[in-house]
C-alpha cells in the first residue's frame, strides 16, 4: 500500500520543476501535474514538498529512496539478514586453471623464433590439451598445499611432457633453484610410530569426532517452537441464569420469619446470587452466638425446602453471616471464561491455573508456587477429574514445555491417558500402582539432586538458581518445574501404602524450593487413605461434596463440604487462606481436552527421557521383591520380627493355647504387641488362622520345635522343607 504514495514522491522530487504555493490551490495544481506526468500528484506531491520545505531536495530524495527499498523488502517479505545469508550461502562452483604453464611456453618460443602452433589443430587434440594442463595445475596446487619433497628422477621427464608433446607444444622444464641444483634430493625416512601411539592416536581422534558430530547433531535437531493453543478451541461461556426476582424475593422473607420463629435477633441486608448459590447477607445483633444461628442449619433448609444450606461468616465484614441457598438452576462455569480474563493473562507465574468463579462471579485462579501442593478429594461425580483437566489445560496455555514439565499417574488407566504425546511429560502416562511408586522414588532423587545444584550455586530455591544461570553460570542448564499429578490416590495405597505415603510426605516437605509439586486426587477421603502426615505437609485443599461430615473434617479439618450440592461445587482452601472459599469450578468436557491436547501434540513431539523410565521401572522391581519377601516369600531375614517372638512360642508351648489375652497376661505386654506376636506366629505356621470364637489351632510340638533349636527361622525353612517333600510325594 505504501509503494504507490512512496515511488510518486520519488517521481515528484526528480521531475518537479513548478514553485508550489502553501494554499488550497496547491493540491489543484499537484493534481494536474501529476496527470500530465511531471509530478507524484495531490497526496506524494504534498508530502515531498512539505519534506523539501524542511529539509531539502537531495535529502528528501534520500529518504524515499530508503523508504521505498523498506517498503520492497517488507513487500516481498525480505530482510537484510536473509539476504546477506543468501549470499553467503550461494553455490560456489571450482573455475578452471590459470594457464601460466601455457602463457609462458608460448613467450619463450616467441622470443626464440621457433615453431608455432599449427591452427588446424583438431577438436579431440585441443581437448586432451586442456585436461592435461588442467591436470598438471591441480597436482602443483596440492604438492604446495602439502608441502612434500617428491625426488623426480632427471631420466624421465615429468608426467605433464608426455602430454604436451602429443598436444604439439615443446616442454620447457622450470628452472631448478640453486640449493636444488648444488645438493641432490633424498626422501625422508619414514617415522615408524609403536602400537600403543597409533591406538592412542585413533583413540583421540575418535573421541574429537564424536565431540563434533554431538555438536553438529545439537546445532541441527532443535527442537521447534511451543505453540499455545487458541482460545477458540474451548467452549464459549453460557449466558449467565439470573433467575426470578419474586424467587428471591420470596426466599429473603422466609428467612426473616424464621428468625422471628426461632427468636434470633438478625435481619437479612442483601443477597448475591452466583452460578450455584445464592448467599443472603444476614447481620447479627448485638449479643447473638453464631452458634445459635448454625444450629438451625436443617431447619432454614426445611423452610426453604432444598436439600441443605451452608451457614459461614463472610470475610472481611463485621457481624455478617452468609446463609448459601442453592439455586433451582445451576449455571456452569465455563473454563474459557476464566483463561480469557485479565487476571489469568496478566498473572506472570507460569505454574497459575484456573480454578472457578466465587459467589460474586470473580475469577478465582492460583499459583501452584505458592501453594505449593495440592490436595484434592470428593466423591464419584462431584466433579474431580474436571477440576484435574482444569489445572493440565491451564498449564498447557501457560507454560513452555522448557518451563514446566509433568509426570502423571492414573491407576484407572481412562482419565489422563489423553495427556499421552504432549511435550511436557517427562515420561509416559504410569498406570502401573508398582510404577507409580518408582516414580515417586525417582522424584526424589530428583529433588535431592537440584539440591546439590542449589549448594554449588549458593542459591536457596529454583529461581535464583535459573537467574544465576542466566548470569553468572552460562554452561548450565535451567531446571524446569516439575508438577506430579496422582488421579486416584487410594489405588496407590492399596498397593504399596508404606512406601507411597512415605516417598509423598518426603517429596512435600522438601521439594517446593526444588521446583517440584504435587497435585492428588482421591474419591475416597478416608483415614486410611489421607494419613495424618500427608496433610500436615499438604496444606492446600479442594473439597467437593461428600457424604459426611467426618470426611469434611479428615479433608478440611472442619466441617462444610457435606453440605456441597455437587457438579463443580467445592470449597477451596489455599495456604494462607484462614477460612475455605466456595467456589464454582471451572468445565471443561473431554471433546474440549482432546481439542487442545492434539493442537500441543501437533506442533510438538515429547520427548521422554529414557533415563528417568529405566530407573522407575528398577525402583518398581526392587518394590515387587520387597512386597514378595513380605508376604512370606523369604523369611530368611528376621530383622521385622518381634524380639518376644521366641517366648511367646514357649507361652503357647507350655498353656497348649494361643490368644492374644493370654500374651498379655504372661508377657506383659499391651494388646498391639500381643496381636501382632500371634499374626506372626500365623506367618511362620506355628499358629492356625482366625476362627471366631474358637482359639487358634497348635501347628507345632515342642519336639519339633527343639529341634528346630528355637529358632523362627529355621523353624520356617524346615516347614518349607517338609511341604516340598509331601508335595513331592504326591506326584
């Protein structure tokens, strides 16, 4: 667009010869002329004459020439860099040998008057010709290049006169110089080199290949750049419900006469209606118990007749209390609606994901940084597994797989497997319980080792070691954050309790300066499966609805989550937060998530690291061997074995019974350690197994248990012996 108005500027300072006049009859008079050719016309004719007014003719020349080579080069999509690589780049091609040999020959002749080159030479004879000059050029060019001293034998003359003679030309030899001439030439005796050096010498020049093919091969396989996936590929946001006014209406008078019927002195001051809840604002009197009011939780929801209400102070306000209706219609929160907002764009952390919209409708997202792990539990529907594709979909619009990469976990094997191919993993989807335990022992190891990184740097967490990388230790690499995320916790614990809870409370009370966090998920909130010590070193909660208020207690430590209506409903807890937030998470639906994973699949490949894979699956070995040496496999150790175990064989041996009761009478021992002295003893096949009321068979005789010289372990391995033989004989 700009060439036209710039090429007649050119054309309107090298030929217009008129003195314009500043007025409205100027663009007149530049029209014309541009019409009749000796001027750029009304618009490139006003912009050189105001140029030529405050610079001058030759300078406003100038400056449009440069203008318009611009305008070219951005026409055709040019730049300078490109075209000086082009030229740099070209295809250079070997021209032929100067002829000096040629030149020479033919001066010498002239000079001496011999005989010159018969004309009617023939086409072949002039083309041997040329080769055999061309020839001779090259050899000269590498004997100077080499620099090696060839003895020539004077009986035969050198292999270009053979040549030069057919063609009809005479051989003129070059002069020898003095030193040549005074003293013969002989040839160099060759080095002979040992074996030793000669392997030495392959060995390092094997060595300096390898070093440039690794650097040519890092030079060349770069990997392409991460493209964030559009906004378009989610849904767009339903137009919010805002329901009736007479509803709601409605609703604020009931609660006012409950409070008369009940006689609490509060009165309702407004109302906020929000996707899934309304919250009435109620204001307390003076001397009235916020206990009294949460008593009657059942009641209001009775008068009001839903399913329960939620009865919580409202932050930040003085002797106001929240009362949360749930609304006949449920409107959803669309997770586009939050990724698109300005607090989710402007957020510079790389780890922020969107979590929903409160009562009030704000966005609501979090830094996974600061929280730094997340505990995340409900039952089947509430609406975990779309809270967990929330988080991943939010990092992928967020982070580069350089900044962030991810290890998943799905015993279930349905709910993450779509994750698989996309860049940030570090390894494949793990499905295997076994696996998943490896993995959470590679991750520490991990963290430990980016510790050791941190001590050699001086620096106390991940940023200030990626910012002292990019100052002061340019030959390191930065460490991207690491985000584990566990789908169904409770598989897990199933399989390998021990071990799983030990490596989770190890990686969450170390690893947050290590850039490391975890992000679990369970549909089973029970003691069992959430242990006392994980959440004192998980800190931060989502709650979705559950079944009672215990399991509210064992999630949030209070209670609330009971009173949850489901479907993206959830209370939020994050650290630092004193009391947790009702929010309404974010959907997103698994056409949606297939979406934006094939986009980031498209324009990248993962590339999992085989290092951390073939460690995982030896941890996961070493985890089988263990789980089979303690369910009997292998008694050869008895380091877990009670230190009573011995005597209380001889209690057995000397009442003819065994049950707990009687251990604790004769050993003195609390009922734990008496129970378990007798599941051990049921291991080793001393004891028969549970019966009811009935007391627990004698499987030994003192005799055999002399023998075994009261021993546990032998007693084992001769059982074990005796079990072979009668198998044996049976076949």
């Amino acid at each position: 667009m700009l060439l036209s108005p710039v090429l007649g500027a050119i054309v309107h300072v090298l030929q217009g010869r008129h003195a314009y006049v500043w007025s409205w009859g100027m663009f007149v008079s530049l029209y014309n002329d541009g019409i009749a050719l000796v001027s750029g016309g009304a618009l490139s004719g006003f912009f050189a004459e105001g140029l030529i007014f405050l610079i001058s003719r030759v300078g406003t020349a100038v400056l449009f020439f440069v203008a318009f080579f611009l305008c070219l080069f951005l026409s055709l999509n040019l730049s300078l860099t490109a075209i000086i690589r082009r030229i740099r780049e070209r295809p250079r091609y070997p021209g032929p040998e100067p002829e000096y040999e040629r030149g020479r020959a033919s001066r010498q002749i002239e000079k001496k008057g011999g005989a010159q080159v018969a004309p009617d030479k023939s086409r072949g004879e002039k083309e041997e010709a040329m080769r055999a000059k061309e020839n001779r050029g090259a050899q000269r060019k590498r004997s100077s290049k080499l620099n090696i001293d060839i003895a020539l034998d004077p009986e035969k003359p050198p292999a270009g006169a053979a040549a030069e003679t057919a063609a009809g030309l005479p051989f003129i030899p070059d002069k020898p110089e003095a030193a040549q001439a005074s003293e013969p030439i002989t040839p160099a005796a060759p080095v002979v080199k040992s074996k030793e050096e000669l392997a030495k010498e392959q060995e390092q020049q094997r060595r300096i290949s390898e070093e440039v093919a690794k650097e040519i091969e890092k030079e060349i396989i770069t990997q392409p750049e991460y493209r964030y996936p559009p906004i378009e590929l989610l849904a767009k946001p339903a137009p919010p419900f805002s329901g009736s006014e007479a509803d709601l209406l409605l609703t604020e008078q009931r609660l006012e006469d409950d409070f008369i019927n009940f006689n609490i002195a509060a009165s309702v001051k407004g109302y906020v209606r929000g996707p899934v809840v309304t919250r009435y604002e109620v204001e307390l009197e003076k001397g009235t118990k916020l206990g009294s009011l949460t008593r009657l939780a059942d009641d209001i929801a009775l008068t009001l007749g839903c399913s329960s209400v939620r009865i919580a102070p409202i932050p930040g306000q003085i002797s106001r209390v929240g009362i949360e209706v749930p609304n006949k219609h449920v409107s959803s929160v669309a997770l586009r609606s939050v990724i698109d907002s300005d607090k989710f764009k402007n957020n510079k952390s790389k780890l922020t994901f969107a979590v929903g919209e409160d009562i009030s409708g704000e966005p609501i997202i979090c830094d996974i940084a600061k929280l730094p792990h997340l505990l995340i539990a409900g039952t089947t529907g509430s609406g975990k597994s779309v809270c967990m594709n929330s988080i991943i979909v939010s990092l992928l619009y967020k982070a580069r797989p350089e900044e962030v990469r991810m290890i998943m976990i799905d015993p279930k094997m349905i709910e993450l497997g779509i994750y698989n191919g996309i860049p940030h993993l570090l390894i494949p989807v793990v499905t295997d319980p076994k696996k998943a335990a490896g993995a959470l022992q590679w991750a520490i190891t991990e963290m430990m080792k980016r510790y050791r990184l941190f001590s050699e740097t001086n620096a106390r967490d991940i940023e200030s070691y990626n910012a002292a990388v990019g100052t002061q230790y340019p030959d390191r690499e930065k460490l991207p954050h690491i985000v584990i995320v566990i789908d169904e916790l409770s598989d897990l614990m199933i399989a390998a309790a021990k071990d799983v809870e030990e490596a989770i409370c190890r990686v969450a009370q170390m690893a947050r300066a290590a850039g490391m966090h975890l992000i679990i998920a369970t549909q089973r909130p029970s003691a069992d499966v959430i242990t006392g010590l994980m959440k004192a070193n998980i800190p931060s909660r989502i709650a979705f609805a559950v079944s009672s208020a215990m399991e509210s207690r064992i999630i949030l430590d209070s209670q609330g989550a009971e009173r949850l209506v489901g479907k993206g409903d959830m209370l939020f807890a994050p650290l630092g937060e004193g009391k947790p937030i009702r929010v309404q998470g974010c959907f997103i639906s698994s056409a949606e998530v297939e979406a934006v994973s094939e986009y980031v699949k498209s324009g990248a490949t993962a590339e999992y690291n085989e290092e951390i894979i073939s460690q995982i699956e030896k941890n996961a070995e070493k985890q089988t061997d263990k789980s089979a040496k303690d369910d009997g496999g292998d008694w050869s150790d008895e380091d877990d074995a009670d230190e009573l175990l011995p005597e209380a064989v001889e209690v057995i041996l000397d009442t003819g019974q065994a049950s707990v009761s009687m251990l604790q009478r004769r050993l003195k021992l609390g009922y734990s350690r008496a129970a378990r002295l007798v599941d051990q003893m049921e291991q080793r096949g001393i004891v028969g197994p549970f019966e009811g009321s009935k007391p627990r068979a004698l499987l030994i005789t003192r005799e055999q248990w002399q023998e075994s010289g009261r021993s546990t372990q032998r007693f084992a391995a001769q059982m074990k012996m005796a079990e072979f033989e009668s198998e044996e004989e049976e076949k």
